[in-house]
C-alpha cells in the first residue's frame, strides 16, 4: 500500500497539474475534474486520456509564450 501512496505522490508532485489549473479557472475542486477524466477515459477508450494530453502540451505552450508581467514598466 505504501508503494501506491508513493506512486500517487510522485505523479501529483511531477504532474503537468493540468487539472489543478483547470480547477482553478472553473472554480471546483481538483479531484472533480480528475474524476470527470478518468471517468471520459473509461467511456471513450482512452480519448479523455488523450483530451489531458493535449491540453497539457497547449498549457506548456500558453506559459512559455505568455508570461505574467508585475508592472508596467516591465516591457
């Protein structure tokens, strides 16, 4: 049991965290939306896997591109 407690710790700490921010953006908990795809991964056979995937490389993509400026003057 320990080694699945370790292994669950080691995917949340090295995660893209891509249900955590899209938690944060609708305003729900983390592990609705955790629940949601793997519940869409069972269903469409693996689409929903492929779905946080997608929107994990999209979010590397978005952070690298745009970043959050402070103040004004930081051009």
């Amino acid at each position: 049991m320990q080694l699945f407690y370790n292994l669950l710790y080691f995917f949340q700490k090295h995660g893209y965290e891509v249900c955590q921010r899209i938690a944060d953006r609708l305003g729900m908990r983390a592990k609705v939306v955790r629940i949601s795809f793997i519940y869409v991964t069972f269903v469409t056979l693996g689409f929903g896997f492929a779905l946080y995937l997608f929107i994990a490389f999209w979010m590397r993509i978005k952070d690298l591109v745009y970043s959050k400026r402070t103040s004004v003057f930081d051009l």
